[in-house]
C-alpha cells in the first residue's frame, strides 16, 4: 500500500480553532503575504484558502462582517462581480486550469465553514483532477505549496 502524506492537514484537523473571524482579523492585519491576501479592493478582499480544494483556490469576500447576500450593499456586489472577473482572469494565465467552480455556501448546512461572513470560492478545476483518492482514501492531493501558488498568483497580478 502507498502512502500519501498530507503533513499539514493535520495542523486545521488538530489544532486550535481560531476565535473570531478570519476574514474580519486577517483583512486589518498589514501581514498580506503571511495571510495569503492577494488584492485588497475597496469594499473586498481576496485570499487564498489555506485548506483549498484545488490549487489556487481563493476566497473574494466583502470587508463588512455580514452574513447573507441580501445584506450585499450595490457597490460591494458590484466590486465582488468585477474582482471575480478579474480573478478568473488571473487564474486562467497562471495556472491554466480548464474550468471553474465559483460559489457561495450559505449557512451551515449548505457547507458553509465560516457562517458569519459571507464569501465566494473560486475553484480553478483540471480534467482528472477529482481521481480515486478522494473517493476511497478521502484524500485531496495538493500539488504545491500555498507559498508558491501565493507567489505566482501575486506576481501575475502585480504585471497587469
């Protein structure tokens, strides 16, 4: 049998939950590369998950702490539309995936992780990139480092 070892999952499986907020703490914090911030709009940001399910997987989410799109004032959702666009934009020229999921979970049984502050997943999706391992080993596998897809993403936003 082979073994996948997946070393850092075990840091959100076991350890400490954060109080609070990550996007309401992580967006007043001036530390962007250590939280992974990739832009900073002016009602938004975007960040990349630390738990993704696929490599470049961002989170776009408004500054106000709010928890339902009904609570979306028109200027946020127009600048979450716009940053989304410019995102896909993004992650099509950097990673070159061959789609996208993009959506919203709202409310806890809808799977959504942080309840309180509504935010939007982008999911840059590959053919083959849903295979066995997670069907019979409920195993992600996450070929490269947040630093580096962190790095890449942000150099490629940083040309434009």
């Amino acid at each position: 049998m082979k073994r996948l070892w997946a070393p850092w999952r075990a840091k959100y499986i076991l350890g400490k939950k954060e109080k609070g907020c990550i996007f309401c703490q992580k967006s007043k914090e001036a530390k962007d590369e250590e939280n992974y911030i990739l832009l900073r709009g002016e009602k938004c940001l975007v960040m990349l998950n630390i738990f993704p399910y696929n490599n470049g997987h961002l989170m776009l989410a408004p500054y106000r702490h709010i928890g339902s799109i009904e609570e979306l004032e028109k200027e946020e959702a127009a600048e979450m539309m716009e940053i989304l666009s410019r995102m896909i934009a993004l992650l099509k020229e950097a990673l070159h995936p061959e789609g996208f999921n993009v959506g919203i979970n709202l409310g806890d049984v809808a799977g959504a992780g942080i309840v309180d502050h509504l935010h939007l997943h982008i999911v840059p999706r590959w053919k083959g990139d849903c295979n066995f391992m997670p069907v019979f080993s409920e195993t992600k596998v996450i070929s490269e480092t947040l630093k580096d897809t962190y790095k890449k993403l942000k150099e490629k936003l940083l040309e434009k």
